[in-house]
C-alpha cells in the first residue's frame, strides 16, 4: 500500500504540460478544484473528468499510474460514501433501526465520491509535472506581493516545496523499515486495534529518527552552499507566460462556464 502512494512524485518530460508556467499550473489547479465544488449536477462530472485525463492523455503519464494515485484513497471514499449514504434524508429505500439508505444518499455519495477522486487526480498532475524547484519559484511567484508586509513568500514556499518533496522518501523510508521489522519476526498485521498501535511503535522511531537525521543534512547542504533565503536570489530560468499557458487557462474557462451552464438550464435528478 505504501508503494501506491505517489504525492509527491514529480516524472520528467518535455510535454507542453510540463512546460507550462509553475504559477499558471498552480492557478489551473486552484480553478479545478472551485470547478469541481460548483458541480451540483451529474451532468457536469463528465466535463470535470475530462480536464485531468486529457492532461495525463498529453503528459504522457500512464493512466495505470492514475489508478495507482486513486487506490490509497479508497478507504477515505468509502468512508465518506457511507456517512452520505446512511445520514442524509430523503426518500427511503431501505432501514434497520437507525440507519437508512435513501435516494438522495446515494446521489449525495456517488456525487462526494467522484468529486474526491478528480481531486485527488487533478492535484496530483501538479506535482507529476513540476519540478520541485520550479514549484517553488511558482508559489513565491504567486506570494511576492505579499512581502509589502513583510510576509516570508520564500521561506514559506521553501517549506511547502521541501515538506511536499519528502513525502516519497519519507514514505520508501517507512517501506524499508517495515520490511526489516517483518524480516525480524515483527508482526504487523494481526491482533486487535491496540496490538497493532504497539506494533507501530518500532516503526515510527526510527522513522522520527530518519526525518530528523535527513533535515539535519538537508539544513548542512543548505549552509555549505551558502543559502541565506530569497534575499538577493537570482535564478537560472525565468518565468514566461506561454501560448500554451493562455490555451490551457482557455479551455479550463470554458470548462467551468460549462458546469455552470449545466447546473442553470440542465434539470437535475433529484
């Protein structure tokens, strides 16, 4: 399971998506999820699906590797499915003392659950195609008019670039310390709640030990090579607003006036 977990991961290419400007990606991104928040219609979901599949279709990144992105989610889907499906009212189809299953749950969790996994598929190709550094130099794009009043734009996308960076190692560490636990007689998997809480405890010190071990040397690199914050920094390769980023923001346009124009004029199920 934690070899599915791909937050994080960015894959190289030379796509027009990942040539795209950092900060218009960001923004596309942010655009995508107030998309798929403004879907009250069923109708819609087909245009919110096709933003992320065209642009995994055009980034070259396998879809197999999108189901891979969708399969640690699935417990959180579930989990967000049932709580609509039992706890909304609406026209009752089936009940056993308290708990019920009406239409409109069912509309409620198939809608919850689809918007979650466009979610996490549309966030995920922001990291796929941007470097982590290229990622950075977008947000503090982004933040620097904020350091009028003294906002640390750079310190903060450092931290968020770095701290997005280190899920994938942190998880392989994790991954590779289970392994040598398991190879020890370690058992994981059986017993109660609290058996398995204890049986973690040999995990996450080490775990702790190696995050902190890997940011002490992380934080040595930086001083050796005499980083000092935004101050003064220069950089190798300058932001431009592309036709490619003008084309994209176009197509994300029409795709929100899209959903609009279908929650106004296209009735709805329920």
């Amino acid at each position: 399971m934690l070899k599915d977990i791909t937050l994080g991961q960015y894959f190289p290419g030379n796509s027009a998506i990942h040539r795209m400007d950092p900060r218009m990606k960001i923004i596309l991104t942010l655009v995508y999820i107030a998309m798929l928040f403004a879907v009250s219609n069923p109708l819609g979901l087909p245009v919110a699906f096709a933003v992320p599949l065209a642009a995994f279709l055009i980034a070259r990144i396998p879809l197999g590797m999108a189901l891979k992105t969708l399969k640690p989610m699935i417990p959180i889907v579930l989990f967000t499915a049932v709580l609509n499906m039992f706890f909304v009212d609406g026209v009752v189809l089936w009940q056993w003392s308290f708990f019920r299953i009406t239409v409109d749950g069912l509309y409620f969790a198939g809608m919850m659950a689809t918007r979650i996994l466009l979610l996490v598929l549309g966030t995920a190709l922001l990291t796929y195609t941007t470097s982590p550094i290229s990622l950075t130099d977008g947000i503090e794009r982004l933040l620097s008019p904020l350091k009028r009043i003294h906002f640390p734009a750079h310190e903060l996308a450092m931290m968020m670039t770095i701290a997005l960076r280190f899920i994938p190692t942190l998880i392989e560490e994790t991954d590779k310390i289970m392994s040598a636990q398991k190879a020890r007689g370690a058992d994981l998997e059986s017993g109660g709640l609290i058996e398995r809480a204890k049986a973690l405890i040999p995990i996450l010190i080490p775990l702790f030990v190696s995050a902190f071990r890997r940011a002490e040397e992380l934080a040595l690199a930086m001083e050796c090579r005499c980083y000092r914050g935004g101050e003064g920094r220069t950089r190798m390769k300058q932001l431009h607003l592309g036709p490619v980023d003008w084309i994209s923001a176009a197509v994300m346009a029409a795709g929100l006036a899209a959903i609009l124009l279908i929650n106004l004029f296209v009735p709805s199920v329920i």
